[in-house]
C-alpha cells in the first residue's frame, strides 16, 4: 500500500476512534445523573474526551498531510530521476549517432581517396601508354619518311645517272 493510500486510512481510523470516544467515554454511566455535580462531571469528561479526541484527529490530518507531503516529495523526485535519465539517454544516443556517422563518412571519405588515387594512376599510366605509342608512332613514320625519302633520292640520283649517261652519250656521238 503507497502512502498517498495510507493518509486516508489513516484520518478515517482517528475519526472514528474520536467519535467513539466522545460518544462512549468509559466513565459515563448509562444511569441519569442524580446531582449537579455529577452531571457536570460527565460533561466534563465527555468535554475532555471530546478535546482528546479532536487533538487525535488533528494529529491524524496533520500526519497524514506529512506523508501526503512525502508521498509527493518522493513522487516529484522519481519523475526527475526519470526525466534526467531519458535526458541523459538521449545525448547517449545523439552521441552514438554522431560517432557513427563521422565513422561512416571517414569510411567513405577514404573509400573516395583511395577511387581518386587509382582514377589518377590509371589516368597517368594510360597517358604514359599513349606517350609512347605516340613516340613509337612517330619513329615508325619518320623512319618510313626517311626510307621513303632515301628510295626516292635513290631513285632520283638513278635517274639522275641514266640521264647524265644518255646526255654524255648523246654529246659523244654528235661531237666524234
């Protein structure tokens, strides 16, 4: 049973405890009163049972008004401990969330680095490739230009010679 239970509990049993005292002192007698002053006694302790009673009932309230006071103290409490426990939780979690996503993006960060770094070495070695294609290219057509350009002056200086012959030639007869 919570003690916001046991306050009411406890003002109804000193409420009816004070009624049964002021209703039944145990010193009354059920007789009629035959003198004055016995009359005035009863009322005097049923007064006295009355006044007990009451200062019984305001114990009781006051009592009770304590642990209603407690109850609520220790109630009020609890939902602070709970309320800086979910606080607590959730900077736990944002942490968490945020540890992990900073693993992630360098994850990814790295991922993107080591992509970028093969993308430029292959870019450099198909560049080298070409490069020298391009120079083996070149020599391969400079040196039929060359060949080209030796057969052909062969060739001319040949003819050249055929034609130098013939003209010498042609000059020798005519001339002896």
């Amino acid at each position: 049973m919570s003690q916001g239970e046991q306050a009411p509990k406890a003002r109804e049993q000193a409420t009816k405890q004070a009624e049964q005292q002021a209703a039944t002192p145990e010193d009354i007698q059920e007789q009629p009163a035959t003198s004055l002053g016995e009359i005035l006694g009863r009322a005097e302790k049923a007064y006295a049972a009355y006044m007990e009673a009451r200062k019984e009932v305001t114990t009781a309230y006051r009592t009770s008004e304590l642990e209603e006071e407690k109850a609520y103290k220790d109630k009020e409490q609890r939902a602070r401990n709970v309320c800086n426990g979910s606080i607590k939780q959730a900077f736990k979690v944002r942490d968490e969330v945020i540890e992990k996503s900073l693993k992630a993006r360098d994850e990814v960060k790295t991922q993107a680095e080591e992509a970028y770094k093969s993308a430029i070495a292959q870019a450099e070695k198909a560049y080298k490739d070409n490069e020298m294609k391009a120079h083996s290219a070149f020599d391969e057509d400079v040196n039929k230009a060359l060949k080209t350009s030796e057969g052909t002056i062969a060739q001319a200086w040949e003819k050249h010679g055929e034609v130098i012959g013939q003209a010498w030639s042609i000059y020798n007869k005519t001339t002896g």
